[in-house]
C-alpha cells in the first residue's frame, strides 16, 4: 500500500520534471458558493494534466535495463501522455493503448513525445487488458494509470502542495475517475490533517467509484456515457478503492450539463482553459452540491487538454 513517507519520497524523485502549480484564489467562485475557493491548477502542469506526477514516479523507478526494452500502457490520453513525455527524457521506447474515440489533441501528443498509438476499444477494461497482453508478448513494463502505489504516490504530491501553500485547508475537491489522484491527495493531507474533508467528484454517466463505494468493493460499470473523457473508468483498482474507502468523506455527482457550465464559466470568468474531467469539482460548486459554507476550500483542476472543437461546441 501507498504511505505519507512514499509520496514525500515521490516528490523529491520528481522534482525537476514537474511544476508545483499555482494555488489561485477565485473570487467568482467564491462568491458563488459562499466558500473561499482557491483552484489548484493542475492544467498549467507539465503536459497538462497531474498525471506526468505518476507516470514520473513510476518509470524513475524501473530498472534501466528493463526500462530500455520498452514501457506500455493503457489510457484515454492524459496518463499516456505523460509516459510519453517521461518515458522520451530517460530513452525508454513507449506505447500507448487508447480508445477509438480518443481525444485527438492528446493522440498529437502522444505521438509528439515519440510513443507508439494503439487504438482498441472504448472502455477502461478493454484498454488495460490490451495493453498487459502485449506487455507479456513484447516483454514490455505495463504501467497502469492509477492502481499501483507508485503512481498513488506521485498523484499525492499534488496533497504536499496543498498543505504547504494552504496550511489552514478545511476541504478539498478532487475529480475521480479510477481513483489515483483522489488515492494519492486524501492520503497526504488526511496524515497530515486528519480533519480536512476530501470529497470526490465524479459525473453521472462514469461513476464507478460511487457505484464501488454502494456496493462494498470494486465494482464494473457496464455502461460509460460522459464528456468527461478522462474520468471512464470502468471500475477503481482495489488500491485506489480501498483509500477512497478510508480517507475520502464522500463522493459527488455532476451531470454533463453541470461540467459544460463549469467550463465555460471557468473559461470566461477566470481566463483559464480546462478539459471537462478537470472541472467536475467547479460543477459540484455551481450546482451547490458542496455541503456547508464559509470554508476554505481547494478545488483541484485536474487538467486541460482538450480539443479546440469541444471548446467550439460549448461556446
């Protein structure tokens, strides 16, 4: 399992690859909710989107000699990304298992960073099982995008951050798609803090984490209909879930509806490009389905990669 001292180690691993995003305090968010709302800005991180955290982590760690053979996994793009970006600074070959209907800004630069595409089916599932099959023909490393400790770990520095730059946090938003951003930061901040609230966001149409949470353990979705690319999990891993399980307070729902107002409004009113995935917490605030008020609170913007005719479309 994940612990405080492995993410305090994950980020000194990963320091010079990452940006230590800006904490930006909103007052139009503010006065909507009647929270004191500060954004955590993951979209200005390097390739965009908290997950080059993970992916620096996990590949720092490989051995060289099995590095050079070649990493591979499976993602909707943000996660391949960043194991493209990482995976291109220390020479290792990579390959990436995405979605037929994958965001073609993020395939770009998938390529762009040198990595291999791979197009095979929509679901999370699909993707993972592709991507193991070949890493065991291939004899290649298969990094999974959120259900293992050293991703966990990497995704929790964005909880160091948070507790450094805001010591007095009473609750923080964090979208939840598999589970290893919102894994990673409750199990920074709750160690350090255990009275600060950590509510998961997730949309309607992808919520396994929820539906997981219900249920007791891990359970598949056998439907996925969201805008929220990166949030289509299937199902958590048994890791993330068993965090989420113990450290996270509860879990929200938004509706796509609620997410295109959320970008939008966050486009307009704060001159800030995110993705859908990375404004699911903006959504739960806009629709006041954040509970109590007068809070300082961070809501985690995950990322912003996102494809000039979505934005098109929304405006």
């Amino acid at each position: 399992m994940s612990n405080f001292k492995g993410i305090q180690k994950a980020r000194d691993r990963i320091v010079k690859y990452i940006k230590h995003t800006p904490l930006h305090h909103s007052t139009y968010f503010s006065q909507r909710s009647g929270h004191d709302i500060y954004l955590k800005l993951e979209n200005l991180q390097n390739t965009g989107a908290f997950k080059i955290r993970g992916a620096a982590n996990y590949i720092l760690q490989i051995n060289s000699s099995t590095g050079k053979k070649g990493v591979i996994t499976a993602s909707s793009g943000n996660h391949g990304k960043a194991v493209a970006f990482i995976a291109s600074h220390v020479g290792y070959p990579a390959k990436v298992v995405v979605p037929t209907d994958a965001s073609l800004s993020k395939v770009e630069a998938v390529k762009n960073y040198g990595a291999k595409i791979i197009y095979w089916g929509k679901a999370s599932k699909e993707r993972i099982e592709k991507a193991k099959k070949l890493s065991k023909e291939e004899k290649l490393t298969f990094i999974h995008s959120f259900n293992h400790p050293w991703i966990i770990e990497g995704q929790g520095t964005v909880g160091l951050e948070i507790i450094k730059d805001l010591p007095d946090v009473e609750t923080v938003l964090v979208p939840v798609g598999g589970g290893g951003l919102i894994s990673g930061i409750a199990l920074a901040i709750k160690e350090n803090n255990p009275k600060v609230k950590i509510y998961g966001v997730e949309p309607f149409g992808g919520n396994s984490m929820y539906f997981s949470l219900q249920a007791g353990k891990p359970t598949e979705l056998k439907n996925i209909n969201t805008i929220a690319d990166g949030l289509r999990s299937s199902q958590p891993g048994d890791l993330t879930f068993a965090l989420v399980k113990k450290y996270v307070d509860n879990i929200i729902l938004v509706s796509d509806a609620e997410i295109k107002i959320a970008l939008k409004t966050l486009l307009t009113k704060e001159k800030l490009l995110a993705e859908p995935s990375g404004v699911v917490t903006l959504a739960a605030f806009l629709a006041g389905k954040v509970p109590s008020k007068n809070e300082r609170v961070v809501a985690v913007i995950s990322g912003g990669n996102v494809d000039a005719e979505i934005i098109k479309r929304l405006l």
